[in-house]
C-alpha cells in the first residue's frame, strides 16, 4: 500500500538563533559597557560579545573558544556557559552542551534561557519527562517566553499529546502572533487530531509570515493530501521543490501525488529522485514497488519491496506491497506469507487483512478468505 511520509519536524534553526538574538539583545548594553568604560568590571565580556559574534557568523568552533576564555576569567560567567552550550550543540557535541546548561542552572537557578535548552538537548535524546521538566520550569520562570513555550509543544507532539501541543503553540502564537514555527507547528497539531481546515489554515498563515519557509508548504501539501485535493497539494510540493530541491520528503509526496493523479512515470521519477537523496528512505522503495506493480512491472516492483524490507524489517507496508506482488504472480503461498507478517508486524493492517483473503479465494479457501473479510471489515468501523 502507498505510505505518505509524515512531515518530520526537524529542530528549526531560528529557535536556537532566536535565542541568540535574544541573548545578545539582552546583554549587549553591559559588553559594550564593560569594553568601554573598563575591562575589569565584566571579566570576559568582550570575550563573550565575540562568542555572540562567532555564533551568529556560524563559527562554532570559535565560539567555543571565546566563550571558553570567558569562563576562565570568570568561572560563574552564566551567559558563557549557556552561549558556549549553544555553540556545541551546533558542533553536534551534545554531552558538553548539556553540562554548559546545567552549569548555568547551578549557578544561576531562575536562569530560564539555560532551562529550555537544556530541554532541548532532553528532548533531542527523547528523554521527554525531563524535556517537559524544564521547559515548565523556564515557563514558570519567565510566564512569557515564547521558546519555551514552542519547545514544550514540540516535545507533547512528540509524546503524541496533541491537545497539550496544541495549547503550548496557541500561547506561543498569543505572544508572538508571528511566530512562523508556532503556527506550522499548531498546524501539525492540527493535522494529528484530524482538524485539515485549521491545520490547513496554520499552514497558510505560516507561508504568509514567511513565504520560504519550506516546511509549512510540505504540511499544507499533506493536508490537501488528506483532503483528496491532489492539484493543490501537487502545487504545494511543487513549491516546496523550488526552495529546497535537495529535499526527499518533498519528492516523496509529489510522487505520492502524482499516483493519486494516476500519473505513473511521472511518479516513478519522483521516487526514484527522493531515494537518489536518500537512498536509505524505505517508504520511497515501498512507493516506487508499489507504482511499478500497478504498470505490471513485477521484477522493479519485487526489488524495490526487497529493498525497502532489507532497510525496515519490521515495516508492515512493504510486506504487504512484496504480497501484492506475489499474487499478482500468482504465488499465493508466498503472497499468504507476506500477509500475514504484515498482519504480524501490525495487526489494524486492513489492507494486509483484505490482500490475504484475496490470497485465500484464489486458493480456494474460502473460510479463511471470509474470516480475513471480515475482520477488515471490522477494523474499518
């Protein structure tokens, strides 16, 4: 069967940046201060306004170094710990990262900056208990700060919580009616709870904040999807396309797309380019096995389902694709086979319910191939 790839949300630059921003916003009068009138009265300041400059300039690893000379000048120099934090979460050293955030709290306990992005190392290692922990806790220090707020939604939708997600990004967008990341976020939101006309419209208003922000038109493209509205969600990865030609998902949903339009070749060429992006995307092979069994291309379809099963074991789709393959063939056995691991791996599967008791009719058995209807039957009320 087709599998549309959920739109991921990927940790999004400009929160961290933001917080940057803010950092620098709010110490730049004391560092212009300290260089000015003298060194001495903010020990590290001007090593710490070059570590804000470094960060900004995305030179982490001299951020690090000037931040670093901060903290040796001054050991309980908070917003140095907290800054050169950031910078090696940048560097992808998140062990250090999370010992800088924490050194802040330890020297400084209502320092809320330091609570939400140590909740964001928390929820980058899925430890979301503690993820929820300190974002409550800069929200409670600071009632109106919008990242926190943004980041514990993020970590609810990750828990599936959507309508705590929802909350948290409706008082984001309530103190920041422009935050472009609340409302693609509020729109995913959305989508989860099945509401398509509200996420549709958070998608929107996302685009109109920031007509490049990819994202919200990969979420808006999902949505016409859910909608059955195949041009308008055609248009949407299109465009996404256009802003960021080296993304798969956006080529994995057009291609989706294209099959619904019945456009075959056209989708064949879409998946084939999203797996040339990213050749371990098993929903892709899936897709294009799926496509090619439709247009009677059995061997394509049979490698690209062995493909797809070789990188996702335990995905139920491709075995239920490979069995449609199989019984097209005619090898029942081995169509039954994949049947029922796909029922196995996921046993709400009504298409694998359905395909298998295909399987069973042409083999004559028909007890089977009722109770298989049937139980397809039942799943789908």
């Amino acid at each position: 069967m087709h599998k549309i790839l959920s739109s991921y949300l990927k940790r999004i630059n400009s929160t961290y940046v933001g917080q940057i921003v803010f950092i620098i916003i709010g110490g730049i009068v004391g560092w212009q201060l300290s260089s000015i009138v003298s060194s001495t009265i903010w020990p590290g300041g001007e090593d710490v306004a070059k570590g804000n400059k470094a960060l900004q300039n995305k030179d982490f690893n001299a951020a690090v170094i000037y931040f670093t000379k901060a903290i040796e000048l001054d050991p309980k120099y908070v917003v140095a710990h907290n800054n050169r934090g950031i910078a090696y979460h940048k560097l992808e050293k998140y062990p250090e990262a999370f010992a800088d955030y924490t050194k802040a709290i330890e020297l400084d306990p209502k320092y809320e900056k330091a609570y939400y992005n140590r909740g964001n190392e928390y929820d980058d290692l899925k430890k979301y208990p503690e993820a929820l922990a300190d974002y409550t806790k800069a929200i409670e220090l600071h009632p109106k700060y919008v990242f926190a707020y943004y980041g514990r939604g993020r970590t609810y939708a990750d828990l599936k919580k959507y309508p705590e997600a929802f909350a948290d990004y409706t008082k984001a967008i309530e103190l920041d009616p422009k935050n472009v990341e609340a409302h693609y976020s509020r729109g995913n939101a959305y989508s989860n709870l099945k509401k398509y006309e509200e996420a549709k419209a958070d998608y929107t208003k996302a685009i109109e904040l920031d007509p490049k922000y990819v994202h919200a038109y990969y979420g808006r493209g999902r949505t016409y999807t859910d909608l059955k509205k195949y041009p308008e969600a055609f248009a949407d990865y299109t465009k996404a396309i256009e802003l960021d030609p080296k993304e798969a998902e956006a080529y994995f949903n057009r291609g989706f797309t294209y099959g619904k339009l019945k456009k075959y070749e056209e989708t064949i060429a879409d998946y084939t380019k999203a797996i040339e992006l990213d050749p371990k995307l098993a929903a892709a092979y899936n897709n294009r096995g799926h496509t090619y069994n439709n247009l009677k291309k059995y061997s394509e379809a049979m490698a690209d389902c062995n493909k797809a099963i070789e990188l996702e074991p335990k995905n139920a789709n491709s075995y239920d694709t490979r069995g449609e393959v199989y019984r097209n063939l005619k090898k029942y056995p081995e169509a039954l086979a994949d049947y029922t691991k796909a029922i196995e791996l996921d046993p709400k599967l009504v298409a694998a319910y359905n395909n298998r008791g295909f399987a069973y009719e042409a083999l004559g058995e028909t007890k089977e191939a009722e109770a298989d209807f049937a139980k397809a039957k039942s799943l789908e009320k």
